[in-house]
C-alpha cells in the first residue's frame, strides 16, 4: 500500500518499499517520464519502473538532500558526480532548469547523487546544467556547508569559456577545479 510522502508543486509522491509513485496532471507525467527514459540510459536519474496515465512509478531513493549530506560529508566527490551529469545533458542538449537551486532536486543514497524531478525539463541549443550548478556552488547558501574555498573569480572566467563553447577540453577546466580545490 503506497503511503504519502510529500507534495510537489504540481504532483504528488508516494512511497511503498523502494518503488516511488508521482501522480501529476497528464502532460507533467508524459513529460518527466519521457526525459527520465532518455536519461536512464545514462545512468541519471531514479530507474523509472512503469507509466500510466497520470502518474509514474520509479525506485524511491532513499538519501539525503545534497546540503544536508554536504555538512556530514566530504562534498568533493558528488560535486565532481553531479557536475559529470550536467554535463552529459548538456550534451544532450537537455536543459533541467533547477541545477542553480537544487536544494530538493538531488539526493544522495550510499554517496551517490541522484537528480530528481525532471518534469520541466526541455531540450534546447543553448543547456546550462554545468554552469547553473556552478551557481549554485558559488552560492551563499552552500558556503555555510562546503568545505572549500571557492574563489568566484576563477571559476566564473572558467565557466565563461565552457558557455562560449561547450567542449570537452572547457569541461575538463571545470572539473580540474574541483578536483583541486582546497
């Protein structure tokens, strides 16, 4: 028996065992189901399971918020995970919106970051998952949280050339930062 959980902006969840169900209006459900298939390939996201008309069944995952893991946990390997899977949408020319705000949009189960919620997502010529997470990381919310000092000018000069052009060598610079952050 599905038991509820919690209340979306536009959708429902509820939870039994490790299967999650989201009821949402049918155009929400089509859309989160259709990218969640795209991106499971991808190993991104939670594994979607079944789909009907107004909602979708996928595995509940079980973790913590991202800050809430970022003040118990060394924060470096899951930026460098959640930076690597920005980055294949970006390839994809797939656009999630929510990486510059993603306080309940990534969880982290046995150290491994899982985005979620994908029913605004869209393709588009010009995706910014890599650089809006980045805000994110810049952010005056997460600095209370992460152990490293980010210096905003250096990542943001990075970050320009990474949305002048959006190569593999630019990407590198991306993550070669936080590799080496301190």
């Amino acid at each position: 028996m599905f038991k509820y959980l919690a209340k979306g902006k536009r959708g429902k969840i509820y939870v039994e065992g490790n299967v999650a169900l989201k009821k949402s209006a049918l155009e929400r459900v089509k859309n989160e189901s259709k990218w969640l298939k795209i991106l499971n390939k991808h190993n991104i996201g939670p594994k979607l399971i079944k789909v009907k008309k107004n909602y979708f069944k996928y595995k509940f995952i079980n973790g913590d918020f991202i800050l809430d893991y970022f003040k118990l946990n060394d924060s470096k390997p899951v930026i460098i995970n959640v930076l690597k899977q920005c980055r294949i949408m970006d390839k994809l020319k797939i656009n999630k919106l929510e990486m510059h705000n993603p306080h309940k949009h990534i969880i982290i189960e046995k150290k491994k970051p899982f985005l979620i919620d994908f029913e605004r997502v869209y393709k588009t010529e010009n995706p910014k998952n890599v650089t809006q997470f980045c805000q994110f990381l810049m952010s005056n919310s997460i600095k209370k949280v992460i152990k490293y000092n980010i210096n905003k000018k250096e990542l943001i000069k990075i970050l320009k050339q990474y949305k002048k052009a959006q190569t593999e060598k630019n990407f590198r610079l991306i993550i070669n930062y936080f590799k080496n952050i301190r």
